[in-house]
C-alpha cells in the first residue's frame, strides 16, 4: 500500500482502528483530511477528475457541483438499517436487529479487500460546535471522495476534531466502503454499545454520511439515554420581535414535511420588525442546563435539504444558501449548467437533461429532477443564521413543537395541559410518508417524534426517557402539536403555510411566556377566536376555523386507532401515555353525553 499522507495524530487507539480497517479494506492508499482550503481544492480536482462530480455554470453558481448517484441508490433504506445491539429487545419491536456477531461477520465479509485499487479517506469531524460539552466526535472511513467533500460541508471537519479528541478514546467509529452499489450488498449496520457505525453498499447522503442519521440521531439518542439528554430530529429557531426579545424553538416533523423551509421562515408583511434566525435545520442535541432549562445546539454545519419544492416563494433563505459553494444531487440540468427541479421559480424549461442523464422535455410525465434530490450547502451561506448557532452553550428552549402531515383530525395548533401530555403529543404523532424514504408514498403511518426511523434503542424506552427528562428540568419548555396539512371538503389545504406559520408560532410563543389566552378542550389548549393574529391575511376566517376545529368524533377514531399502534411499541410502552390516551376518550364521551 502507498500510504502518501502521515496520521496527523499520536492518538494510539485512533491509530490502532484505522490500522485495523486498513488490514480489512486493503486500500491502496490512505488520506487523512485536515479540512483545509488547500485539500478542498485536491479533492474537488480529484473528483472532478474522476467524473464523480461536475462543475456548474460558475456564473450562476460559483464553486457548485453537480453529482448523480446510482438510480438503486436515492433515498435511505430503512429495510436495510440495522440496529446491532446485544439482544433483540434492547433494539426495540420497530428497528430491524442483527446481533453484533454477526453482523460484524457478515459486512466484515463485504469489507474484506472492498478498497483494493481505492483511496480510503480517514474523515474526523465533530458533531455539534468546537470545543463544547454537548459534541461528539466522529472518525469516518469512506472509500468515497463524494462522500468527503459532503462531509466537509455537513460536519466541523479536519484538524479541528482531531485537536478537540486529542488522546481520548471516545469517539464514533464509522466504517463505509461504496462497494458497487449493489441493494443486495447494501447494509447500514449501527453498534450504539461499541459507538460504532459500518455502511457498505450505498453512497446515498442519509446512509453514508455517517454524522447525520446514523451518528447523530441513532447513536445519539443511545447516547443520550444513557447520558441523560436528547438526541432528536429536530429544527431550532430563534424568533426576534421588533423589541429584540428572543425565544428559540425546537420542532419535529417527519422528513419533508417543510422543516427546512419552516427553520428559515421570513415572517408576513404584518409582522413588520420580526426576525426568524435558524439554529439548525434537522437534528437538536437537547442538554439540561444549570439553570433548570433545556439547552440546544445543532450538531451540524450544513443543510443536506430537499431540492424539489424549494423557491424564492417557498424559502427565499434556503436559495440564497445554495447560490455558491453546493453540491447538488440528482437534480435535473439546464443547457447552460444550471440546475433546476419540480417547484424551482420562473417557467419550465423547454429541455433539461434528467437525473438519469437522459433528455427531457417540458410536458413529459416523469420527473426531470429525483423527488428526493438533494443540496448540501454549509449553514454559513444562510442569510438568516443564528448568531448563536455555533455557540458551545447552545441556546435556551421555550417551546418544543411536534408536527406531522394530516389530512384530517389534527387542529392546526394544540398546546398540551403538562409534559406528559406533550409527550404524549410526540409518541403518536402521524404523517402521510413522502419520497425520503424508499417505500409506498402517501399513506399514513405513525412516526412517534418522527423519529421511528432514527431511534437507536427500543421505542417503548424511548418515551419513558422523555417522560424522565421532566424530573431534571426545573423551567421546562412548553409543548405543542401543529399540522400545517389539513385539508378541507374540496380537497385543498385549509392553511397557506410557509411564512404564515408565523401567526401560529406568535401564539405559541405568547402561550411559552404565559401572556395570551387558549380554550381547553379535552386534548390540549387551542387558540380562542381572536387569539391568532390573522391580520393582513387575505382568507376566508371560515377556513381558519375549519383549520383550527376539534372534531370530537374524529378525534374518537384517531384515539381509538391508537391501541394497534401502542402495542406495537412493545412491554416497554409506558402505561401513562396509555392512560392519558384513555383520559382524552373519558373526556370527549362526557362531552359528547353532555351535547357536545
Ligand atoms: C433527512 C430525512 O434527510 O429526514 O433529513 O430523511
Ligand atoms: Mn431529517
């Protein structure tokens, strides 16, 4: 092996598992990255070179690429993603399990002599800002320079998390070789008690770039279940009122539901003077903090968000974060080396080259951009940046939001009466599921803090550590539920979304800082007539009304539908979120004798 740069560390048990994986993999050479400008350029050139990724019209888009991945290759695949923990039961009745034996057999099978005639790339990086308490550090082995140069956008990367690592031992051990990309050889294996990650098969950003799902949210709440703190899929933002008064909000939603758009929300005209700043656009690593409160930081350094969609109309901040310095991913080409996709602003053009590279003309039945096409841009792009978002501390949570996509049942907003009805709230949260992930679009399915894919540990577990968590936090944040999807007779959104969530979240804010009023009814408070601010907003209040209305007989099914789903979560489910759903059901059938 021609091993051309020297381990820029004297970290022994570092050292020790990279010689180990070498002897595994057999790569013909090894590269440490240091994260520098210097390397961007070499790896960019290589991977130019090699026709992984291209150059973009350096006009429109200075220092972007444009990648195409393998068509078997486009989204995250949870039939294959394995949770590797000792006994069956510790992975919980919703993670696929392997033992650890034999899955360390069984890839170790497929990694053996996988980089033969490769380069493996030895990528350290931190989960989370430099230096603070609530980081982790992560070593990645991946035989792909894609994966690399991704990394180093989505992650503090380089020398700086070698430096911070210093001689310890704790750090993620992440192992990924492309192989061919083959689905029958594909497998993204998690040890959450060896902090260890091993992916082969995939190059798609969500199996392989190790930090994010698989270090971040799997290993992480396994982490943060021992460690006593959260790891979860989570946007955080920072309103501003024109007074200059700040309140940070975590939300979870199921992928593509609009977290991106709703973390770089611009507030409605009416709303003159304030300001939404993101902190992070997918994952919260939530901590107690000594004064009682929770305290978040986003463990990313990029946004590895959904093209489609995404406008000047449906998120001006995330297209002016993704003007320079991107990496596209299965989106669709202009003539002039543009890119474009479904939803972008301004007319379709006449003709594009598709994700599959083949041509395309307007008016055609298929897609010329992947529903799940993707950029990755770095979170210093973003105009609406928080000031705080790489602050070691993290910032303080007022107000944590469960969100989901719903036809039917569930009110635009409904504030929960006490943490364990909050919990409750995100433990049964549903959403219709979307193009993220491989499988049947459309249907509903219940995606408990929409989390069910990136849960490391067993489910039932999962909501009695959230539960515990209210015993530590002495100034909790208040809890909510929102669907911004509901629809009416006709069949169309009730609610305009994008930035007039802002009216929504004006009222969980006031109802955080106990200044504005609500109406009980039996699930949770929901704004009064006249509490939301609908001022400047051109729509029928009847449909407002509609948006925000509690069907009690709705509500019956939904509650009722639950019992399949609790007994799914298996004997760790705990029996107090069961009996708060029996509270509701007592409650609505003694409104409903009462005329109702
Ligand atoms: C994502 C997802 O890519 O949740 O963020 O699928
Ligand atoms: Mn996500």
């Amino acid at each position: 092996m021609k091993n051309e740069s020297l381990p820029p560390t004297k970290n022994k048990q570092l050292l020790a598992w990279v010689e180990e994986c070498i002897k595994l993999a057999k790569p013909d050479q090894v590269v440490w990255l240091d994260g520098s400008e210097e390397e961007k350029a070499r790896l960019t050139e290589e991977a130019v070179s090699k026709d992984i990724i291209k150059p973009l019209n350096a006009d429109k888009l200075p220092g972007c690429f444009y990648s195409r991945s393998n068509p078997n290759d486009v989204a995250r695949v949870e039939h294959l993603t394995f949770i590797c923990t000792p006994t069956k039961e510790e992975a919980g009745p919703t993670n696929n399990w392997m033992a650890p034996d034999e899955a360390y057999k069984k890839l170790g099978g497929l990694f053996d002599g996988s980089m033969k005639g490769r380069t493996m790339y030895v990528v350290p990086y931190i989960m989370g800002p430099a230096g603070s308490q609530m980081s982790k550090i992560g070593i990645e082995l991946t035989d792909s320079v894609y994966v690399a140069l991704n990394m180093r956008i989505m992650t503090r990367m380089g020398k700086v998390a070698l430096d911070m690592l210093g001689d310890s031992n704790d750090f993620n051990r992440g192992l990924h070789c492309t192989l061919d990309v083959n689905p029958e050889r594909r497998f993204i294996c998690h040890f959450p008690q060896d902090n260890t990650i091993w992916s082969v098969g995939s190059g798609y950003g969500g199996n392989v770039l190790l930090g994010k799902k698989c270090l971040a949210l799997r290993i992480g709440s396994y982490l943060g279940k021992k460690e006593g703190w959260l790891a979860e899929h989570m946007l955080i933002l920072g309103v501003e009122s024109p007074e200059g008064e700040m309140t940070y909000v975590a939300a979870a939603f199921p992928s593509a539901c609009g977290k991106t758009n709703f973390a770089m929300m611009i507030p409605p005209k009416r709303f003159k003077g304030w300001k939404v700043w993101t902190v992070g656009d997918d994952i919260a690593w939530m901590r107690v903090g000594e004064d009682g409160r929770l305290w978040a930081v986003n463990p990313e350094a990029g946004y590895f968000g959904v093209a489609p969609g995404t406008s000047m109309d449906s998120n001006p901040n995330a297209m002016k974060s993704i003007q320079k310095d991107t990496i596209y991913t299965n989106v669709a080409l202009t003539k002039d080396n543009d890119v474009w996709w479904e939803g972008k602003d301004g007319p379709v053009p006449e003709e594009l080259t598709d994700w599959q590279g083949r041509p395309w003309k307007k008016g055609s039945t298929e897609k010329a951009a992947h529903p799940n096409s993707r950029f990755t841009a770095p979170a210093k792009n973003n105009p609406a940046l928080s000031k705080y978002w790489d602050d070691p501390k993290g910032v303080p949570i007022s107000a944590i939001i469960f969100g989901g996509r719903r036809a039917t049942t569930v009110p635009l907003v409904l504030q929960a009466f006490n943490w364990v009805n909050g919990v409750f709230f995100g433990a049964t949260m549903g959403s219709e599921t979307t193009a993220a992930a491989t499988g049947q679009v459309g249907v509903v399915r219940r995606d408990p803090f929409a989390m069910l894919p990136f849960c490391g540990y067993d489910m039932g577990s999962y909501f009695g550590h959230w539960l515990g968590m209210q015993s530590k936090l002495e100034n909790p944040p208040k809890l909510f539920m929102v669907n911004w999807f509901r629809k009416g007779k006709d069949g169309k959104f009730l609610w305009p979304g994008f930035g007039e969530n802002m009216r929504v979240l004006k009222w969980i804010i006031d109802r955080a800082r106990l200044r504005v009023g609500g109406y009980e009814t039996p699930m949770g408070w929901v704004p009064k007539a006249g509490d939301l601010d609908l001022s400047g907003l051109n729509m029928d209040h009847e449909l407002v009304d509609e948006a925000t209305h509690i069907d009690l007989g709705e509500w019956t099914t939904e509650l009722e539908s639950l019992t399949e789903f609790f007994d799914k979560m298996g004997p760790n489910m705990p029996k107090v979120l069961k009996i708060q759903r029996d509270l509701m059901l007592e409650r609505i059938s003694m409104l409903q004798k009462a005329g109702a």
